[in-house]
C-alpha cells in the first residue's frame, strides 16, 4: 500500500514538473515578430519572465526613421507608459497606507483643497476612477471628460486579463501611436511586458498570441497582408492637416507604398495600415479616412468623429 502511495506521488510530481518545464518556442516568437515588422504592422520590445528570471526578450523595429535613415530600437530604449503609471501609483499609495501613513478614506480637501468638491472625494474613489474629476484631452481641442469608468474592470490601479481561459492582472496604457501592456499570472509567477512606439495591429492580439506560443496552444501567424494603394493615389493624402481655431495638427506623408502620420510635434511618423484606397487603421477602432478632393481627413473613433483640413 505504501508504495502505491509513493509511486503514485511520483508519478504526480514529474507530470507537474513536465508540465512547468515546457520548451518555450522562441523560434515561432520571433517569427511573430519578424512577420509584424515585415508588414509595417509594429515596432516595439518585448519581455517574458517567469519566477523573475527572463524566457524571451525581443526589440524590434526603429526608435526613429527619418528618412532613408533609420536607428533600431534596443532593449535600452525608452517608451511612454501612458495608463500603466496607474499602477506604479497605486503600488506607492498603498505602501504608504501600510505605513500607516494614508487612509484610502482620507479625502482630497487634505492634500488638494482647491479642488471642487474635494471635501467628498476619497484616495479610494481616486483610485477607482470614481473621483468625477475631469480629464483633458492632450491637445485641448475636446471637451472634457470625467474620469469615471463604469466599465467596472478596473481594480485600484489593476485590472483582469482574460487569456486561453486563465486571469492576468495587470494594466495597458497608450496614447496617439504608442502603447504598453503589463500582466502577471500569479498561479505561474509569470510576467509579460510589451511596449510599442507603432501601435497598428492590435496590442491584444500580439499579447495574445505569445500567451499562445508560451502554452503550446494551436497559434497560425497571419500573413497580415494589407489592401494595396498605388504611390499616385498616397500623394494625394500627403500634407498637413489640422483644425481651425485648435494646435491639433497632423502631418502625413509617404515612403514608398506606406503611408505615415505624425501628431503634434511627435519626432516621427507611424505608418497606417491600408484597408481601402481611402480608408487605413492605426489600431481597429481608429479608422483614417481621406477626401483628397475636399482636401480633408476625418478621425473616426468611437468617442467620435474629428475632421481635418489640410493645409494649402
């Protein structure tokens, strides 16, 4: 009877050490990523580490293209966090409410009493995107907007990863062209971080997919072909374009057959995906649609529509 018991436990601890010992496929990861770059669809660096220790780091892509001149990107090189800085946030308030220091029910009037009603908003609510404390939108040609998220995802400063049936915690962050994604699986004490200064095909999907490629799940990289446009026709939507009586301004321009936009005073262009002789993406859900004869090019997202109009 005895051993029974231990073979069986025997058994039981090789099949979870077999489990835990998977070959990571570092090959099919940098076909992902070579596949991404090859099409114009990202640039970026990514990390996954497990018990602390790094599996697979890649950089791939350019911090600058100007030009015929292009300067890769490198595993030194620095990314805007944009929402992820919640989290490093939330991390040092709650240090300080162990100290003893913070209470999430102190409220705002203590620290900032100019605020409107900051007599009634909490650290917590702060925390929660429940403050009603408006945002301003970067190039100040929108209205404001409250910082509420009803969505319910967000868990002070965190939020849940569905991926192949696990939960991730974790956080994303992005801005115009740029974007982070930082999630952590505590069952396997496993980490992903990615960032991107060319956010085109969806971050998700790329996250995604090298969960896919970790878990030995049935991953097929797409071809990511994108519609052809001729050079005559991406001539046509080159120039400036921007909005009367805002500094919002987009400048696009083209490099071969892919065309680029730049926001603002960005120090280099990303390229749009075509779908449409008209019509490109930067992300889905954000749709650039030009009028070459009206000289015009609306923004569409889902907070709405913006038009601009190029300049003569």
């Amino acid at each position: 009877m005895q051993t029974n018991m231990l073979f069986a436990t025997l058994l039981t601890l090789i099949l979870v050490n077999a489990g835990y010992s998977q070959t990571l496929d570092k090959a099919k990861l940098d076909q992902l990523f070579d596949r991404l770059l090859e099409k114009n669809k990202g640039m970026g660096s990514l990390t996954l580490a497990k018990d602390g220790a790094v599996l697979y780091s890649r950089s791939f892509g350019y911090r600058q293209i100007n030009g015929t001149e292009k300067k890769p990107l490198t595993g030194e090189t620095k990314y805007g966090i944009a929402s992820i800085t919640k989290m490093f946030t939330a991390v040092m308030i709650f240090q300080i409410v162990e100290e003893g220091k913070l209470k999430l029910t102190d409220t705002l009037d203590k620290f900032f009493p100019q605020i409107p009603n900051a007599a009634r908003i909490t650290i917590g609510q702060i925390l929660a995107h429940r403050s009603g404390i408006h945002n301003l939108e970067p190039d100040l040609s929108k209205q404001p907007q409250a910082d509420d998220n009803d969505k319910g995802r967000r868990g002070f400063g965190m939020e849940p990863f569905p991926f192949a049936g696990k939960t991730l915690y974790g956080h994303a962050g992005g801005s115009f062209s740029s974007g982070a994604w930082l999630a952590y699986f505590p069952e396997e004490r496993l980490a992903l971080a990615y960032t991107t200064n060319a956010k085109i095909y969806p971050v998700r999907n790329i996250v995604s997919g090298v969960f896919d490629i970790y878990w030995n799940r049935p991953f097929q990289i797409s071809a990511l072909d994108a519609a052809a446009v001729s050079p005559e026709v991406l001539d046509r939507y080159a120039g400036v374009y921007t909005i009367s009586g805002t500094p919002a301004k987009m400048t696009v321009t083209r490099d071969g057959a892919t065309l680029y936009i730049q926001a603002g005073a960005e120090s280099s262009g990303v390229p749009l995906e075509a779908t449409a002789e008209d019509k490109f993406e930067i992300d889905p859900g954000v749709v650039f649609e030009f009028d070459a004869a009206k000289g015009q090019l609306t923004i569409k997202r889902a907070k709405g529509d913006r038009v601009f109009t190029k300049e003569k």
